[in-house]
C-alpha cells in the first residue's frame, strides 16, 4: 500500500489479519478474529498519549452503536500493562488493544515513513 491515503485493498486486509495484536493480559489476539462475525469500527492511535481523542468515543452513546450492531475497539502501539489503567483513565470501556512491534500499523500503511512522507506532501 504506497498511498497512504487509500483504503486498504483485499490483500493488504488479508495480511493485516493475520497478525497478532495483545490484550490487556498481554495474550496474542488475532487482529483477524476481532472483526470476523460483525461490524467493527477500528480506531488507530500513535500512543496511549492520545487521551483526548479516546476520551471523546468514550461519550458515544453505546446504544446507538449496539443499535447497528457495530462495535469500536482501539489500537495503540505501545506496551499492553498501560491499557487498564488507560481504559479507567479514558472512561472508555470497549477493548483496547496493543501492536507493540507495529508490525500492523506498517502493513497497513501507517508507518513513520508514510507519517513523513504525508507531511512533506503538504509542506509543497
């Protein structure tokens, strides 16, 4: 996936499923098992830095999303012993989950390097 702007295509999904993300236990979930039998809205984060952002899908009533029988879940890259204390401290109670190697974030195109490049693009 060159473009960091466009939507993952079937194969990069594919790849991406494939790989293991942790829990708040630290045990190896399959990213490809948390969306398999329903809707899933997956949000990205660069670090458990990001309160705010989290802090604001913690206000979304949960009704309306049960409704569409969607779920959200967030993903961080950083170590998995923080997630408890951040879902308490975000007052978000989905799951949250961790891609520490951020093996994940770079199939999918969100590595450093595309970080870099995006912000290159809008400096010319």
């Amino acid at each position: 996936m060159k473009d960091f702007k466009a939507i993952p295509d079937e194969k990069t999904i594919h790849r991406a499923s494939e790989l293991n993300v942790l829990d708040v236990n630290g045990e190896k979930v399959e990213f490809g098992s948390l969306f398999k039998d329903e809707k899933m809205v997956v949000v990205f984060i660069r670090h458990f830095f990001c309160r705010q952002y989290v802090e604001a899908l913690a206000v979304v009533p949960q009704k309306l999303l049960s409704h569409g029988a969607t779920r959200t879940i967030v993903i961080g890259c950083g170590n998995y012993q923080p997630i408890a204390n951040y879902t308490e401290s975000t007052n978000f109670f989905g799951p949250i989950y961790t891609d520490p190697m951020h093996q994940l974030y770079k199939v999918l195109g969100m590595d450093i390097e595309n970080h870099h490049q995006a912000k290159r693009r809008r400096a010319t």
